[in-house]
C-alpha cells in the first residue's frame, strides 16, 4: 500500500506516524490537502477533542493507523 503512494502523501503519512498523534493544523499547508486521501486509504483516522482540559474549542488530531 505505501509503495502506492504519491511523494506528498508518503512524507505526511511519515510526519503523522513520527508524531504519533498530531493536530492537524501542524501539517504543512501546502502539504494538507492530501489528508483526505489518506484517510480514504485508510492508513490515517482524524478525531475531533479538546488540545486541552479546560479549552472550549475542539480541535483536528490525526493518529496513523496500525499497519498489518
């Protein structure tokens, strides 16, 4: 699957399996409109939560799924 994957799409899927839980906001703007896709691939998740406890806000995490 990851030998599938275009140049931009490989190097975020790395970012967010290096981070292990990233905001979405933190990827590169020129490099976020492969998220979609990735999702659609299955090989990320995007929940939505609180940065932290007592913020009002949620916010975009992305989290790598676990490859088998």
């Amino acid at each position: 699957m990851l030998e599938s994957l275009s140049q931009v799409e490989r190097t975020v899927y790395e970012l967010i399996l290096r981070a292990g839980d990233l905001m979405a906001k933190d990827v590169p703007l020129k490099m976020a409109g492969v998220i979609p896709r990735l999702i659609e691939k299955g090989l990320v998740e995007a929940s939505r939560r609180h940065a932290t406890p007592g913020s009002k806000k949620k916010q975009t995490f992305l989290k790598a799924k676990k490859r088998e």
